[in-house]
C-alpha cells in the first residue's frame, strides 16, 4: 500500500508566492520521477512540472522560470514553489509519483489535489 498526500494549497494574491509539498509513504522501494499537475473545471489534468532521477526536470512552458520542482529523496518527498503567482494558475495541484514497491510493482500513484487559488 502506497499513500501520496498534497499540502500547501490555499489563496494567494497575484504576484505572491506558495510552496506545495508531496511526500509518499508506505511500502516503497524507489520513487522514480515525480511529477505535478494542475486541472480546472471541464478541463483535463495538465502536466505543470516534473522531476527525474537524480535531478533533472522538465516545466510547462507558462510556468518555466516562476515554478521550481524539487525532491527529497530521504523523505519521498516533492515540493512545488510558486512564485510571482497568476490569475490562470489557479486550478487543483494533483502529485504523481512513479513508485517501485516493496512488492516489486512499479506504478503511478496520485495524491487527492490540493486547491491553489489565485485572486487578489
């Protein structure tokens, strides 16, 4: 059994900053890459930023140089800063982690979302 859960959510003014944390627990082996993604209403999920093993990482291009995407491995931990927050960044943040159990099954997990709303 492997658990994933978001935290840092909340209302933010336009321009301000909010880091979101993910940390995964349970019966794991290896967390391989991690990943955020933000969804609306109507919309589908949509991949914000993701990182691999050891470091490298990969961004939405609307979000490339005010988000940050970074790991603790020691943790099982993932955390997203957001800074110089707009109006459209406003969604529901899911995490997604790609686990290796202790059971030898590797699979996608997801968090239940955090709301992120941006309004001044």
């Amino acid at each position: 059994q492997v658990q994933v859960v978001e935290s840092g959510g909340g209302l933010v003014q336009p321009g301000g900053s909010l880091r979101l944390s993910c940390v995964a627990s349970g019966n794991i082996l290896v967390t391989n890459n991690l990943a955020w993604f933000r969804q609306t209403p109507g919309q589908e999920r949509d991949l914000v930023a993701e990182i691999f093993r050891p470091t490298s990482t990969e961004y939405k291009e609307s979000v490339k140089g005010r988000f940050t995407i970074s790991r603790d491995d020691a943790k099982n931990a993932v955390h997203l800063e957001m800074n110089n927050r707009k109006p459209e960044d406003t969604a529901v943040y899911y995490c997604r982690g790609n686990i290796l159990t202790g059971t030898l099954e590797r699979k996608y997990y997801w968090g239940q979302g955090t709301q992120v709303t941006v309004s001044s």
